[in-house]
C-alpha cells in the first residue's frame, strides 16, 4: 500500500509546487490564488494515475511522470484554463 501511497502524494505535492509556481511566474494579482495550487495538486494526482495506467500497458519509464504532471498543469492553468481578465473588467456593469 505504501508502494502506490506515498508516490501519489509526492506527486501531488510536486503538481501543486508546479502550479504555485505557475502562479507566481504568469498571474501577478489574481483574485483566486488558492486556485493555482488546488489544479496543481489534481493535476498531479490524474497524472499519476495515467503514468501508473502507462506503465502497466506499456512500460513507460519514470522520467515520463514529472513531465506529464508539467504538462498537465501549464494546459489546465495556460490554454485550458480559467480566462484571464484584465483589471477593470472583473465584475459585469449591469
């Protein structure tokens, strides 16, 4: 159990890394900062359950997983993201 446990964790904790990093390299003043983390820490843990589907069909190697928890989290945070607005048009004027 520790075998599957523990990676996953880290994995999670090294996507939310990712994505609070994300957020301090690409969205000065975002209203929601807890956002970055949070899809960080999912991004990771769907990444390691497709590395973890890799390997049991493939054999993938295990630099591929920190790759794929990157790649995961700059599209949920980057072009499949939450849009971006600019200051002044956060809230509707009617």
């Amino acid at each position: 159990m520790q075998d599957l446990l523990i990676p996953l964790a880290m994995t999670g904790a090294f996507g939310a890394l990712i994505g609070t990093l994300y957020r301090l390299s690409r969205r000065p003043g975002y209203r929601r900062p807890l956002l970055f983390p949070v899809v960080g820490l999912i991004a990771g843990i769907i990444g390691f359950v497709i590395y973890r589907l890799l390997v049991a069909t493939t054999g993938a190697p295990i630099w591929l997983l920190p790759l794929l928890v990157i790649l995961q989290v700059w599209l949920w945070l980057g072009p499949f993201g939450p849009a971006s607005r600019a200051a002044g048009q956060d809230e509707p004027k009617g």
